[in-house]
C-alpha cells in the first residue's frame, strides 16, 4: 500500500487490489488518497474465507486469481506488481498481464513451495512431498514467465539461481516499514488504557499467527510470567495459531485480541515493552516476518525467535534492536524475556538502535529509486516513465 502512494504521488496512475475475505494486515487501504492517480479495491468473493480447508482454499485463490485477472483486463496497465499471491492465482494474473501487453513483476515476498510443504506436513497430511513438489515447478515456471523478480531477501537469490533464473531480471529490495504511519508513541496511550494495559509490562505480539509461527513459545511466555501482575503476555492477531492459543487454557497474563483497525496500530505497538515476533525453524529462510520492520518503527526493543540464518535474525543481529534466539530454544527465549524485563537500560538501547535503522534506510525515496531502476529494466514506452521518477516528484 506504501508502494501505491509512493507510485501515484511519483505520476503514475495507480489501481491497488487487495483480498479483503483475508483477515490479514494490509495497511492504509481506508485511508483516503490525497492523489487522484491512485485507486484502490477491494477484491471481494462469495461465501467465508477459511484458510483451514486445502480444497476450498484453493478455490479461493483461482476465484481471486479470476477476479484480480479482470481488473488487469479492465484497467489495461503496462505493469502489473503482484505480491504476496497464491501460485494458482498468481498464473492467471501473470497471463492476464502478458494478454494486455504489461510487464509482469514477481514481488518475491516468499517461496512458496517450501511453505506449502511445511503446511501440509505440519497438519500431517499424505503426499505433502508430492505436492510441494508440483507447486514447485510452478512456482519455477512463473518466476521464469515473469519480466522481472523483486527479492526481499538475499537469501531468495540462492534459490533462482540454483533453478537458472536469468539473474540479469532478477533484484533485492528489502522490506521496509511506512515512518510515517507507525510512529513511537507513551506506553499509556487510550488503546491501552482501553484494555487495562496501562502501567503493565507487555510482551506483544502483533500480526498474522500462524502455526509455522509456533504460538506455543506465546503460551510459554504467558505462564513464565503468571505469577508476576505487573507483566501481561498479549496476543493482537487472527491465523490457525491464534486459533490455536483461544482453544487452549490460558493463565491470567495471556491476552488475546483480534488485529486491530490499521490506524490504531501505533497505538498497540506503543504498548509492549517488548515486541515479539516468531517463526518455526523449519521455514528456514522461506518466510520473513515483515512485521519485525513496522516494530523497529515503533522504537521498541524486539525479541525474536526465528532461525538462524532468517532474515529477520540477521537484521536484529546487525542493528542490536534486539535479541534473535532460535524458535525451539524455549529457555533462552524466555531468559532473554526476563533480562528485557529487569534491564531498561538495554530495552532502550535496543529500541533507539532499531528506530535509527528504520530512519536510515526506510526512506520513501530511496525505495522509490529502486523499483524505478526495476521499472527501467522492462523496456516499456519512454512516455511511460521519462518523467515521473524526478526529484521534484519523488521530494513530493
């Protein structure tokens, strides 16, 4: 959604979809656009939405696929930028692209194969492998088909070089989180003296909870500290692990809520004392948990438990925003919990060595340089691009 405005104010016409059956965060979407250039809409679909359900769920994704391939048809672009979108939706909106003549970006936010395969073993289903194994020469077709891939991860390149992917169409942007709509705000703010939270220590946990996000390590937490009442474990999400936690008995200091209206979002993050963010060690590298940057936006100290050599661990390492574990290291998770709960010193300088990394290289025009040079790449009419990405605009 960032990325719109940024297009739009840079004088671009804009059309922005967006699933809205898919209780996910999805940022500014309500928030109305100063640039006329800019539309955004909500892809809307029959019936629930229920991640759970492997069949219905992949109807959902052709029916999206199908719904998002119209607006391409309709809307007649010369690019069309397609992230975080099911493979099997993914193909109808790359061919829809390639019907009307627009160049097709690959915005690589997972791999999605391994994904699949953690999934569906996790659940215990047969012919996970043979499945994943499908979903990966699509996968690898797609990418292939695409005019141009945008990486955010280093780690992703590995992977489309071992599947000769021309790398010469290939580029790395890292995620990044808006400064200007998730901003540092007082622990005792209205959304949380709303919920009580006020003067308490909070562990939170912010965003999409899935089960490749071990909500168990959240439950641990909660009982570490169920003795102590000035510390509160809370829970803002919606997911099968947040599923998960609400089916389960839950100790006195666990909070669960659902995801909170976007605007309000600075609000719920100024509410930890430490943020928290996980991922299961089998995902490895193939999923980054982008909301470990909207936390360094927050100028809060992070606690996350991810592997190793994941993205996210890389980054708390090299900004000392924090301290990374690894997600099935459940006693160090929790003695890293309690050395944030008795040392201010270090949650502040966790939290001011983060928020200074997102000021450094958040910054909208810079990122903007970078998709124009992604843009540039694709050969498209000199019209199209010869003057949107100055600097009169990109200041604007």
């Amino acid at each position: 959604m960032h990325l719109s405005r940024g297009l739009a104010a840079a004088g671009h016409d804009v059309m922005h979809l967006y699933f809205s059956g898919n209780n996910t965060p999805k940022g500014a979407t309500e928030r109305p656009a100063k640039d006329l250039l800019l539309q955004v809409r909500a892809i809307e679909l029959p019936g629930e939405f229920r991640k759970l359900s492997l069949l219905e769920r992949r109807g959902y994704d052709l029916a999206y696929g199908r719904a998002a391939a119209r607006f391409v048809t309709d809307f007649s672009p010369h690019v069309v930028v397609s992230a975080n979108t099911p493979l099997d939706a993914q193909a109808l909106l790359l061919s829809a692209a390639h019907q009307v003549n627009a160049k097709f970006v690959f915005w690589l936010q997972d791999i999605y194969h391994q994904a699949i395969r953690f999934v569906l073993k996790s659940r215990g289903l047969p012919g996970a492998s043979l499945v994943a194994r499908y979903y990966k020469t699509v996968e690898r077709r797609l990418l292939s088909r695409s005019d141009a891939i945008v990486c955010i991860a280093p780690e992703f390149l590995n992977t489309l070089q071992h599947w000769s992917i021309d790398s010469e169409k290939t580029f790395l942007i890292e995620n990044w989180a808006p400064l200007d709509e998730i901003l540092p705000l007082p622990q005792d703010n209205e959304w949380s003296r709303e919920h009580r939270l006020d003067g308490k220590f909070c562990f939170v946990y912010s965003g999409t909870l899935g089960m490749k996000h071990r909500p168990a390590l959240l439950l641990e937490l909660a009982r570490h500290f169920q003795t102590n009442l000035d510390v509160r474990t809370v829970v803002v999400g919606a997911g099968a692990g947040f599923a998960w936690l609400q089916a389960r008995p839950k100790p006195g200091s666990l909070l669960l809520l659902p995801l909170q209206p976007y605007e309000r979002v600075s609000e719920v993050l100024a509410a930890a004392g430490v943020l928290v963010a996980i991922l299961d060690d089998d995902c490895g590298a193939f999923s980054v948990p982008s909301k470990t940057l909207a936390y360094l936006c927050a100028r809060r100290p992070l606690l996350v438990a991810a592997p190793s050599g994941n993205l996210a661990s890389a980054l708390i390492r090299r900004t000392s925003s924090g301290i990374a574990v690894p997600s099935r290291d459940v006693n160090g998770f929790l003695a890293a919990a309690t050395g944030f709960y008795h040392d201010a010193a270090l949650r502040k300088s966790c939290s001011d060595n983060g928020y200074f990394h997102a000021h450094r290289t958040f910054d909208s025009r810079r990122i903007l340089r970078q998709f124009a040079q992604v843009f540039d790449s694709l050969n498209l009419p000199s019209s199209v691009l010869s003057e949107t990405f100055n600097e009169s605009a990109l200041r604007a």
